[in-house]
C-alpha cells in the first residue's frame, strides 16, 4: 500500500503547486476577542529574526471570528535592549495569566531555553482576551501587498481581575496559615 493514495484510490499526481482554498479573512484592527492558548513553541532563527517564541491563539469567542487561530511570535532573545524588554513583558504576562510556572521553574534555575516541554505545559489551555491589529506588507518579487493579523495586546479574561481582587480580600482576612500549624493531612 503506498501512503499517496486518495481515498478514492487514485494515486496523488506530482505538481509543483497547490491551494487548500479557505483564505481566512482578517481581523479588523483593534478587536478584542476572548481566545485559548493552542499552542507554545521555540521557533528556530530566520534571516530576519532571531530564535523566539511562537504562541497560537484561538478565538474561542462565539461570532465570526471563532476558531481563527493567530500565531504569536515573541522575540525574547531580539539583539535590541528594548525589544527585548518589551518581548519579556509579554511573555511574563502570559505566563501571569496562565499557571505561572515559568516564573516559578526560572525562578528555581530552570534554563528555559528552547523547553518546548515546558512552554507546552506552562501556556497550552490558558484563557485570555486579546487585542488583534492588522500588518500588510509588500512582497518584493511581486509587488503585491501581504497582509494578516498579528496580537497587539493580551489581558486577563473579563471578570478575572474581579475574582481574584476578591479572592486576594478573602486571603487578608482569614490571615495567612502557617505551613507547620496547617493540620491538613496529604491522603496519599
């Protein structure tokens, strides 16, 4: 059996060209969208950027915008100071806004670079809104104008901040436990 079968069984015939239709339109420049984190990954160097950070956002809001999925690329290593910064900000907020754990495994000494591992467990699932902003660019062979969607800002889910405003006033006022006075048995 050979794996270039069509499930008509007609064998796929040899081009140098193909088009799986579907061109996603674009989201209008400064909509905000409730989406889930699909996916986190280490992308290697190209010509134009050093090795960053890809994240995939889906939009998970009902509307006309459901399930689009954008990819993130954040340039935590940029040889510009500045950059830089701006690209650890980003990627501290996500991490914020999910588990936290890659705060904590730095924290711990953990290296983080290229874990895709741990970029995986840390970010996948997280739920957040972003602001979506739009990119066109020329293409230089043939001068026609490119563009696409790209995530302009993140925050917290509606009613996040709330919830844990609140869950903050409940932890000062009970006052926090001493681990050693707390007599919760682990039942494994």
């Amino acid at each position: 059996m050979t794996f270039f079968k069509k499930s008509d069984g007609s064998a796929v015939v040899k081009s140098t060209s193909a088009d799986t239709g579907g061109f996603q339109k674009l989201i209008p420049e400064g909509t905000q969208l409730q989406c889930a984190i699909a996916g986190a990954v280490w992308a290697p160097a190209t010509r134009n950027a050093s090795d960053h950070i890809v994240i995939t956002l889906h939009v998970t809001e009902p509307g006309p915008y459901r399930n689009f999925a954008v990819d993130h690329k954040i340039h935590v290593l940029d040889a510009s100071d500045k950059k830089r910064d701006k690209a650890l900000d980003m990627l501290m907020t996500y991490d914020t806004l999910c588990k936290g754990e890659l705060a904590k495994a730095d924290a711990a000494g953990k290296n983080l670079m290229g874990d895709n591992g741990l970029l995986a467990r840390s970010l996948n699932g997280g739920v957040l809104v972003a602001t979506f902003a739009v990119w066109e660019i020329e293409n230089e062979k043939t001068n026609e104008i490119m563009s696409g969607n790209w995530v302009r800002a993140i925050c917290a889910k509606p009613g996040a901040r709330e919830d844990a405003k609140e869950a903050d006033k409940k932890a000062d006022a009970v006052g926090a436990v001493d681990p050693e006075e707390d007599d919760f048995e682990i039942p494994f």
